[in-house]
C-alpha cells in the first residue's frame, strides 16, 4: 500500500508475524528503471518472504523490472491491475488495464520468461463499463492462458471516473460471491480474496473458500491483528509475541537506521497502528507522533514508547 507499506512498516509486520508473505507499495516501472531502484529496492533479509509489486503495461519494462525483483532476491513480483487513480490511469497502470486483458497476458507473458520466481496478479472483479461476469473470466482466463497461476481479487469494482481512490476502495460494495464464483469455474488456480476484512475470524471463515487472503488497511491502522495469525492461520506453536516485545525486537533496527541519518519518525509513524485498546495508548501516540519531532534522543524516547506498553 502507497505510503504505508515501505520497508519499516515491513519490519514491524515481521516481528509480529513470521509466516504472512508482505508486499511493497506499488513501485511504478518508469520509477525501478529511471529512478534510485536501490532505494525503491531496499528490505531487510529478515522481511522474506516478500513480494514487489509493480506498476506498468510494457511488456519489456516490466520483465526488466521482474528481472532486477528476482536479482534483489524478492520471492515473488505482482503486478498491478487494480489501482484506480486516475494519475497511474494516464499512464495505463492499475485498474484500467482490466480493460485491456490481452495486453496484461503479453505482460504476464514477458516477466514470466524473464524470471523464475512467482509472477502474480492483483485485480479488481471489474471496472465500469466492464463489469460482467463473462468479462472477468475473460481477463483472468487470458491471463492464466500466459502463465499466472496467482490472483488475488480485490472483490468490488473501481469506478474510473468521478470516485477518488479511497472512494473506490469503500463505495462500489464487496461481492465475495464472484471471487468465490471464480475460485469454483478456475479450480486449477490460486485465488486469493481481498477487500473489507478485519478479523482472524474472518479471515479462517475465507479460507474454506480461498486459497488466500490478504489484508490491507486492518493490518495497518490495527497492526497487532497480525500478532496471532501464525498461531491461528499458520498452525504455529511459537508464542504470541506482546507489543513490547515487538518493539524491543525492532530496537537495533532503529538505532541502525538512525545511525545511518535517518530519522526516528520514519519508522515510528508506521507503529501507530499497535496503538488500540490499552490504556495508555494515546501518550504513545503522542510521543511517537509529536514529540518525536522534538527530540534529541530519539532512541530514549523509543525506549520510553517500549516502556509505556507495560508489557502488552
Ligand atoms: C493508503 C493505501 C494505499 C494503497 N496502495 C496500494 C498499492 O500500492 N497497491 C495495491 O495493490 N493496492 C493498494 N491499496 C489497496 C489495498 O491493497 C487493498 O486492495 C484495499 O484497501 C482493499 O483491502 P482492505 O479492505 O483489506 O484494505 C492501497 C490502499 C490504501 C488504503
């Protein structure tokens, strides 16, 4: 996710769960190949398994950037065919390529030949104008055809026009009837669900149906959801690590960063997702939202962050 999920907020994710694969923020190709790809590139070994999500149409930029994915040593590269800005529109990236479903094969297609790791694609169940049944099986049957076994649907439609991105992710309704539908007339691939879930409950519940689920905007505004799924979701038998004991793990990885010039607040602004439900829950928003800006011993004040957890 845009913003939220870079390589810190990653960081966080993993010391809460070991099992759940992470994804990148969008990384566009024009981005990877004209930009710092180190930067847009840069995790921490301990985030695997991993995947990069790119944005993009071209056939040949987008296998080069599958290509610098798998040389990076990410486990997996997904494509985009679900975000309905009208910025990455312009640019034939996202959701209005479901448009144009022979297109994304060719894509599919290119980075497949010029990678060995997954090639996987994120969707929408349609876009306006495009929203039939017969016109989704279309697109994921051509683009199966070119080789992706991996689709996770995003079970509502984008509106192109007139709805904002957020609007897009909350006003066309979720109909998990389809992308069940689509796991029953394509029993051969790998169909995960996506959009609206919050709980472990729902999230067991999905899985009689689906392969997989994932989790966007739950597991970042309500970061310790994750904190049981290996239990619950990956049968682990490790204990369930407490906030604190996440934070304290992340510990050398702050002072790393901030040795490295970094600031405190670039890895704090994403743990303002542990922040629900125990008291003492607004100070360590405070302190990790305000007077982080303050400080001169940013370590110091993670530290006292650690120590208004109590232990939860
Ligand atoms: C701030 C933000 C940024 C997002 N960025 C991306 C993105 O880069 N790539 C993507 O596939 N989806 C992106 N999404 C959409 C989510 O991945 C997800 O499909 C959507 O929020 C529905 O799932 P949820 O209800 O579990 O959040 C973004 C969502 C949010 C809130």
């Amino acid at each position: 996710m845009m913003e939220w999920t870079d390589r810190h907020f990653r960081y966080l994710a993993r010391q809460l769960s070991r099992h759940t694969l992470l994804y990148t923020e969008m990384v566009t190709t024009g981005a990877l190949l004209h930009g710092d790809a180190a930067r847009f590139l840069r995790y921490d070994q301990s985030e695997h398994p991993l995947a990069l999500q790119l944005g993009g149409s071209a056939p040949a930029e987008l296998a080069a950037c599958a290509r610098l994915a798998e040389q990076a040593g990410y486990d997996e590269v997904n494509l985009n065919v679900g975000c309905p800005s009208d910025r990455v529109q312009n640019n034939m990236i996202g959701a209005c390529l479901m448009g144009h479903p022979a297109l994304v094969a060719d894509c599919v297609k290119a980075m497949r030949d010029a990678v060995s790791i997954d090639v996987t694609v994120k969707h929408r169940i349609g876009i306006n104008g495009r929203d039939s049944y017969a016109e989704l099986c279309d697109f994921v049957g051509q683009v199966a055809e070119a080789g992706c076994r991996s689709f996770t649907v995003h079970a509502r439609i984008a509106i192109l026009e007139g709805l904002s991105p957020k609007q897009n992710r909350e006003v066309p309704p979720l109909r998990y009837e389809v992308a069940a539908q689509l796991k029953r007339d394509f029993p051969a691939l790998e169909i995960i669900l996506n959009g609206g879930i919050k709980t472990l409950e729902e999230c067991a519940a999905h899985l009689a149906t689906f392969d997989g689920v994932m989790v966007g905007r739950e597991a970042y505004q309500n970061t310790y959801l994750l904190a049981e799924v290996d239990q619950r979701l990956f049968g682990s038998a490790a204990p369930v690590r407490t906030r604190s004991q996440a934070l304290q793990a992340m510990r050398p990885y702050v002072e790393a960063h901030l040795a490295e010039g970094g600031s405190l607040h670039h890895i704090t602004r994403h743990v303002l997702g542990l922040a629900q439900g125990f008291p003492g829950a607004r100070r360590f928003r405070q302190l990790l939202s305000v007077d982080v800006h303050r400080t001169d011993q940013p370590l110091a004040l993670f530290d006292q962050a650690i120590e208004l957890l109590d232990g939860r």
